[in-house]
C-alpha cells in the first residue's frame, strides 16, 4: 500500500507533467502513446548510458593519463 502522502506526491507531479506538455488535451489513447514513445526514448537513453559510458570514462581517463604523465 502507498502511503497517502506519497500518493498525493506522485499524483501531483503526474499532473504536473500533463500541464507541462500539454497532455491533459489528448484523449486516453494519444496519451499511451505518447508515454509510451517518451518512456521508450528514456528506456533506450538509459541503456546506451549504462553501456557505452563506462567505455567512455575509460578512454578519458587513459587520455588525461597520457596528457599528464606525457
């Protein structure tokens, strides 16, 4: 069970977030999809930044080692 408080939270800012984008003009079903296309896009960002960018930090920090150490 959530706690009131918490419930009140994210129904606000759900709200908050149908104000923000305009949302709360759409019917129901133009407004699955354009959750779904921005969880989607979020989904796949969070993926390429878990995978790529560890490999990232790696190779700046190989090349501020070089720089460094000549």
């Amino acid at each position: 069970m959530i706690p009131i408080g918490l419930a009140r939270f994210l129904k606000r800012k759900y709200f908050q977030y149908e104000v923000a984008f305009a949302l709360n003009m759409l019917t129901t079903t133009e407004k699955m999809i354009v959750n779904f296309i921005f969880i989607s896009i979020t989904v796949l960002v969070l993926i390429s930044i878990y995978v790529y960018f560890p490999e990232h930090l790696r190779q700046l920090a190989a090349k501020a080692a070089y720089y460094w150490y000549g």
